[in-house]
C-alpha cells in the first residue's frame, strides 16, 4: 500500500495502482469507469504522470498536488485525473510539450483537461483535429475538419468552479484557525476586494493564503477577548461578524453570491477574449465551460446582445457553445453534460452540421450531451447557479483518552448530542 510519503519520493505507482484493485470496481463502475476504460486511463496516466514527475510536482509550488491521488486516495479525489487519462488517450496526437506542462501545474489543470476534453470528443467522433501552434499571431487551440468544412476552435473555461473550491478550502482552514466560540453564530465575510482578486487573478490569491490566515485569525483573537456581539475586521480581506446565538455556528461568506445579472456579465469577458483569437482563415466557435457560473440561457441571450453591438468583435465567430453539466436521477456519482448552442450572428443560422459539431465539442467520455433546446421549453430544466450555504456547527466537546472507546450518538430530532465512552482493550 503507497503513501504520501511514497508520492514524494517517486516510488513506483505503475506496477499496481490502486484504483484497479477489486474492491473499487462497484464504485467506478457507477461512477462510468468499467474495468478496460480504467485499464486504458491507467496506462496513459503512467506516460503523463510517471514517478520521477510525481516526485518533482510534490516539491514544486506550482506542480499539481491532485497528482498525489495516483498512489493513494479515493475515487472522488482521483476522477478528475482518470478522465484526462480517457481523453488523453483518444486524443494523444494533441497533448504536445505545452499542454502536457499545463496538466501538470495546479493552476492551469483545470482549463487544460477542458481543451483535451474537447479534443477528445472530436476524436471519438472520427473528426480530424489538430492543435494549432501558437506564434506571434492571435490563433485559437484547436482547428476541426469536418467533411464539409472546417472551424477554427477556441476553448475556454470560467473559474467559477476553482474559486469555489478556493472558497470551500479556505474556509475549511480557518475554522481551525478561527474555532467556533460558544454562545456566538459566526459569519466568516469577505471583503470585495477578495472577491476582486479572486476574480482577477485567483491563481496569485491562493499565494497569499497565509496572509489571509493570519488576518481572520488576529480577527478571531480580538472577538475572543472581547466576547460580545460585533464586527471583527480582518484588513483587507474581511471580518467576523459575530451575533449572541443558543448554538456555536461559523458561516462561509468568503466569496459573497452575485445576482445573475453580474455572472452573466462576468462570463462575457472570456468570450470576447477567445472572438480576438480567430485568425478569420475559417469559421470560428468558442466552447465555454461554465459550470454554473451562469445562467445558460441568460448567457446566450447577452452574447447575441453583445455581438450586435459589437459586430467587428464577432465577425469570425459563427457559434458559442456554452457547457455545463446536470446530475443523472437515480445515479449518486454520474453527471450528464449539457450544453446551449448560440448562434452569433442573427443573419448567419447554424446549420445541421455544426449543431451537431456542437453536441460533439460539449460531450464527454462516454456520455453524450443533451442540448438544453430539446430537454423542454425555458424553464422547464434549470440548472443551480446559486452557491449552498456552508455552515458549520458546534455539537459537542469531545476528550479523547487512551484505553477508551468514545461514541458520540446526534439525534435526528435536533436534540443536543450525548457522548459516552466505555472502556476499550485497544488504546
């Protein structure tokens, strides 16, 4: 059984991965993963990710930490590697020296597993796509030949999802950091010049997370002095506010929710920055995962506003495809992509081909995307864009001492939770 410890080392995880043992077939095989497709996930991994690669991203500060889950981990955790693993292996004529760097840092995984998605899924579909090489010319990723015609295609992804994570992670940090006071609800707010930076530029953010640490937790040192109802300023990045309550409770407001209307004009940006992209040599389309970000149809309706107004902008753009992904009822791990073709331009309507090209570029390794125009009328499938809340809650103080065994029993009820402990031959 690997480690860590064996992941920083750069033991040899090839032989004997542990997502192919038996034990886990059940659970991939739910997740989409049956035992062949794991079989070739885990081979191409092993070229992209082999051990003396995983030893340097261990120690790399930019190098992809995810990479850990290659010698030990669950299937949540790894997934996201195996389905590059899938595409990589569909589509390998693509993965040159460039994008293989970018899968291997952990700020540009997440958009460079999207643009070998999309490659991918043109490769599945017997279409011929290539990687175009960047020189002192604007050019976009990837160009597709169809029978007929060919495209010029640009991928882009917003970092809605990442700065999710970014927000979950933090908070996550500082409830150790902070601690739940009793007799007080917290609510652990950022400031809008957290969420500016975020948005600008998340990846130099997440380099300041300890600064971030030390403010919330001088913050946390003043409410514990002061112990009474207030605001706990912790410059510039935020404050604690703090209310009398019955139960101890922390709240995640680090990142605040925006109204639609600002998500929308928000995912705009990287759509005109991938129209600035096409060289006008073929007809170009931009596939934008959003990921809840946005409202889909919102979305659409705003890119055809803004081409009107700025037709020059959009003269060599022909479609938007904008992705997103539903969970499947009945099933606890798959999702289902979907996605909103966007015609451009009012005077141009797509054609039967490039709607077609347009369900291929949105799909995914063994699941087809459904297109949000035949799943029923507007309104009739949605898709959350607004974040859960996270919420923390203290139940109980719990002394753990050796030679007992402690069990902590919640009432469905909402009751207070009792704790009795027994003593144990196994300290």
């Amino acid at each position: 059984m690997l480690t860590i410890d064996d992941f920083k080392t750069g033991r040899e995880w090839r032989d004997s991965p542990w997502f192919l043992a038996p034990e886990y077939s059940p659970t991939f095989d739910e997740m989409g993963f049956p035992g062949p497709t794991l079989q070739q996930a885990a081979a191409a991994l092993g070229r992209l990710f082999p051990p003396e690669v995983c030893r340097s991203l261990s120690q790399a500060p930019k190098g992809l930490w995810r990479a850990f889950s290659l010698y030990v981990g669950w299937p949540a955790i790894v997934e996201p590697l195996l389905q590059v693993g899938i595409d990589a292996t569909a589509a390998d004529r693509v993965v040159d020296r460039k994008l293989l760097d970018r899968l291997r840092q952990k700020d540009a995984f997440f958009d460079a597993a999207f643009e070998l998605r999309v490659a991918a899924n043109c490769a599945r579909a017997r279409l011929h796509v290539e990687r175009i090489r960047e020189s002192s010319e604007k050019a976009p990723d990837l160009r597709v030949r169809l029978p007929a015609d060919e495209y010029e295609v640009e991928v882009k992804a917003l970092r809605g999802a990442q700065l999710e994570q970014f927000a979950e992670q933090l908070f996550h940090e500082l409830t150790w950091t902070v601690g739940t006071v009793p007799s007080f609800a917290l609510e652990l707010r950022g400031s809008w010049e957290l969420t500016k930076r975020a948005l600008r530029d998340l990846p130099q953010l997440m380099t300041q997370q300890p600064a971030i640490m030390r403010a919330f937790a001088e913050a946390a040192a003043e409410l514990n002095r002061e112990r009474r109802a207030g605001t706990y300023h912790a410059p510039p990045f935020g404050c604690i506010l703090a209310r009398e309550s019955v139960q101890a409770t922390m709240t995640n407001a680090l990142v605040p929710e925006h109204d639609s209307a600002k998500k929308v004009r928000y995912a705009i940006g990287p759509i005109r920055k991938a129209a600035k992209q096409f060289s006008g040599k073929a007809p170009g389309i931009v596939v934008l995962g959003v990921w809840r970000s946005a409202d889909l149809r919102e979305l659409a309706s705003e890119i055809q506003r803004d081409a009107k107004a700025n037709p020059r902008l959009y003269r060599c753009c022909r479609m938007v495809v904008l992705v997103d992904s539903a969970r499947v009822a009945g099933e606890r791990f798959r999702s289902r992509p979907v996605y909103l073709a966007v015609q451009v331009h009012a005077r141009r309507t797509l054609n039967k081909a490039e709607l077609r090209l347009a369900a291929v570029l949105a799909s995914e390794a063994g699941s087809i995307a459904m297109s949000l125009d035949t799943l029923g009328p507007p309104g009739a499938i949605t898709l959350a864009t607004a974040r859960p809340e996270r919420r923390l809650r203290h139940l109980a103080s719990v002394p753990i001492a050796p030679g007992t065994t402690t069990t902590i029993s919640i009432p469905a009820d909402g009751r207070a939770p009792t704790v009795s402990t027994s003593n144990s031959r196994n300290p």
